[in-house]
C-alpha cells in the first residue's frame, strides 16, 4: 500500500573510497548516503536488510525510517536514486533522502494498463502501445501511490489516452504535460503482395514469341569483322 512505513538500520561509514567500498561489498553490505536536513551522512546497510525493506506492498515508494547506528533517532527517508550491477542484479549503492511528512514531494510513478486485451481496438486486430510507462506526481510522502493502474478496456482502433485522461486523486498532483500520451491503439501494418502478371492472349502471345526467337537467332551469328579494322601498310 501506498505510504507504508518500513524500519531500516544502517551504520555509518568510518572510512571513504573505492578500495572501501569494495570491501563492504565483499562483505555483502551497501554503500550509501543519507541526505537530510543537515550534512550527509555516508551509510552502508546489509543488502539482504534493504532488499527486504524494498520489496514490500509499497515497493519503492516506501517510507523508509532510517536508524543510523544506535543512536536511537529515525529518518523518516525515501530512495532518492540506487545503482544496480548489471550482471549479477545486485544494489551497489543507493542516495536516501530525509523527508518531511507534512510536506509535498515529486516522485515517479509507473503506469500500468489493464483491459487491454478487451479493449474493442484490440479485438479488432489493433495493436496496443505504451509510449510512457511512469508519470510525475507531487503528493506527500505518505500518499504518493505504489503505481497507476489505468482501464483502456474501452479504446476503440485509432483511440489515444492521455495524461489529461487519468481520473484525479485526491492529495495526487500530475506534473507531466497533460497531451504527453500515455496509450494508443493503432491498426497493424499490413504488407502489400505484388499482384501476379496475366498470362497474354492472342497476337500479344505471338508478337513476345516472335521477338524472343529473333533475338535468340542475333545471338548465335557470329559478329562480321568491321570495314577498316584490319591494319593496311602504306607503299
């Protein structure tokens, strides 16, 4: 659900810099940053605690109360920004920013499309697109959704949906620009057969005869030496 709140320990990194930070990911620990209202603070958390704390109902959008050491004192943080290996799909390192509950923030928000499959355009053969798949909110931290579920059970061949289109929420701010397009249902490109050639009939039938036999009969004559060609030796 959106806006659920997730506890999360981290410790504080005494020591900076690559060779660092391969150790703790040897370790199988997480470099980051807090970002807050006072100096960041370079942390590093358990990447078994973080995977566990962002694969809740709320996903990526959760609140996250950040402890840092034992100081007893939470954070109340979302994820800023995380990097991911490319090969093995682990978190490398993540940005957690402190936020305030009562005030508004911008967030990213995937966009999902159900009904497609009904949709009258579709049945007919359309092929449905999705040109944007997260949209710009401003809502505060506790409301802004876990994602946008959107019906185009209802789009005919050649119907677009826009942002304009989705249905207000309350506490919901859309920041995108409301003709940005969201779904479309377009009809399936269709490849054109050349059309076969008709036999001909009649004297056309014979004329085509008669010209290929010419020309295979000028083929097999051989060519006659041209006048002048051979060389003369003047007295």
């Amino acid at each position: 659900m959106a806006g659920e709140r997730i506890k999360l320990s981290v410790a504080e990194r005494e020591h900076l810099g690559s060779a660092e930070t391969r150790r703790l990911r040897k370790q199988g620990l997480v470099p980051g940053v807090l970002y807050g209202r006072d100096e960041p603070i370079s942390i590093c958390v358990e990447e078994r605690e973080l995977r566990r704390a962002l694969t809740t109902s709320a996903g990526l959008h959760a609140i996250l109360d950040v402890q840092v050491g034992g100081t007893g004192k939470t954070h109340a943080s979302i994820l800023k920004d995380y990097q991911v290996d490319k090969v093995r799909g682990h978190i490398t390192h993540l940005d957690l920013q402190e936020v305030r509950l009562d005030q508004p923030i911008h967030a990213s928000v995937s966009v999902h499309l159900i009904g497609g499959e009904d949709a009258p355009g579709v049945r007919e053969g359309g092929v449905l697109s999705q040109p944007l798949r997260e949209v710009s909110v401003e809502a505060l931290p506790l409301e802004v959704p876990e994602h946008i579920d959107i019906d185009v059970s209802g789009m005919e061949l050649g119907g677009t949906l826009r942002v304009a289109d989705i249905s207000a929420r309350d506490g919901v701010t859309f920041l995108d620009d409301p003709e940005t397009v969201l779904a479309t249902v377009t009809a399936p490109t269709r490849e054109v057969e050349p059309e076969p050639e008709e036999p001909l009939e009649g004297e056309e039938a014979e004329t085509e005869a008669e010209a290929t036999e010419e020309g295979a009969e000028a083929e097999a004559e051989p060519e006659a030496d041209a006048p002048g060609e051979q060389g003369t030796t003047e007295g």
